[in-house]
C-alpha cells in the first residue's frame, strides 16, 4: 500500500447534506466523522453551531454550504450566509457557483460571486472550496470554470454537490487539475462509495472528496491494510 488509512480519512469531508436529516442523525454523523478522524463534516447552514458543538477538541474541522445546491442565490444573500457560517464556527466553505451564468458566458459575474466570498472566508482564515456542477458544462466552461475560481481567490475547485445528475468523474478531475496552478486544490463529490473509488479520485489529484459512506470506505481501507499486513509476514 502506498497510503495509509489515516491518509484516506483525511481525504474526506464526511456528507451531512440530504434535506432529510433529522437532528439525531446530525449526532450519528459527527460520531462518525470522529471515530475516523476524517478531515471535516460538510454540513447545512442551519447545523453548523452543533456540529461546531459536536466536534469540539476532535481535530475534524466544520465545513459549512453557501449557496447549496444551486448556486443561484444573489451574491450578497451568499456573502450573509458566509458570514453567518463562519459565525457559528465554520472552518471551511462550500459554495456553489451561479451555474447559469456560467452557462452564458457572463464570466464577470462568476469570478466576482466567489471572489466576494473568497474575501469573506479569507478575511477569518477560512478555507472556500468552489463547486462547479461539472455535469451541467462542456469541458471549455469547466475549464474556464476552473481558471475563475483561482483568480477569484478560491482554494479549491470541487466536481459536483451530490445532487444533480452527475457526479465526479475521473475525466473531470484529470482536466481540473490540469487547468489549475498547483496552488489550487481539487474536491470530487458525488459518486465516490468505495476505497476503489477513493484510490481512483487520488490517483487522478484530488485531496478531497465528499462520502456519505465514510464508514464503509474507512472499513475496507481497515482490512484491507489488514489483509496486506498478513501478506507480508
């Protein structure tokens, strides 16, 4: 193995995002996310200061949403929201572009919208990664997608929320990679359920990817290691 465990689990924002969670289930998801000692819980707004709560002194970090899942709130309503997380003890952003206006070219807008929040995480020493929705733009606009987010200020260009069509692809993260300097990180959401995938996503250069199966991957990834110990001796 050229990895560790540990190397897997803080690869991943463990998911806390499905509109139907109910507050024990907020409970049950930050135990996991401790348990494994993930790199962060990426969580609603309106969850931050408990899972700020739930998380204390576990070294996983709070990874709030901003414009979540469609990316179409005014720039200002997601310069309030940003401000609001970072209140309640977020660490880290997640904000959806305005894919729409991507899709029509109106680049100014796009880098201005996350260049806003940029300053705002920055100014409180937070991270922002920045969603491009990848499933709904030709390669050109993911590039160009890409290219915005880091003039912009963004630390990381992220695939997909997990809610539309598609998710990551390992196509996609090879191009976002390539169309960033090194500065920038890259993020895979949606589709990543297995160590398999997980390797996948890493090989293609991500540092990040975004599970809701934390557990079964951080199992495989336990006997897998296991098996490979046996292996050897």
């Amino acid at each position: 193995m050229d990895y560790s465990c540990e190397d897997i689990a803080k690869m991943i924002d463990h998911s806390l995002l499905r509109p139907e969670l109910t507050d024990e289930d907020i409970v049950a998801g930050c135990e996991v996310a401790r348990k494994y000692q993930v790199a962060a819980v990426c969580c609603r707004p309106s969850d931050v200061f408990r899972v700020k709560e739930l998380l204390q002194g576990s070294g996983v970090k709070v990874d709030a949403v901003v414009g979540f899942p469609h990316g179409s709130h005014k720039t200002k309503t997601k310069v309030f929201e940003a401000e609001e997380a970072i209140k309640d003890g977020a660490e880290e952003l997640d904000m959806v572009i305005h894919i729409g206006k991507l899709r029509s070219r109106d680049f100014d807008y796009v880098r201005n919208d996350i260049k806003a929040i940029a300053d705002v995480a920055h100014s409180h020493g937070v991270i922002l990664k920045v969603i491009l929705e990848n499933c709904y733009l030709d390669d050109e606009l993911k590039e160009i997608g890409c290219k915005l987010a880091e003039e912009a200020g963004a630390d990381f260009v992220k695939t997909s929320t997990g809610f539309s069509p598609g998710g990551a692809t390992i196509e996609d993260l090879k191009l976002m990679r390539q169309a960033t300097s090194p500065r920038v990180q890259i993020k895979a959401a949606g589709g990543v359920r297995s160590l398999d995938m997980a390797l996948k996503v890493r090989e293609a250069g991500a540092t990040r990817f975004g599970a809701t199966r934390t557990a079964d991957i951080m199992e495989e990834c336990y006997q897998r290691e296991k098996q490979e110990k046996k292996g050897c001796c």
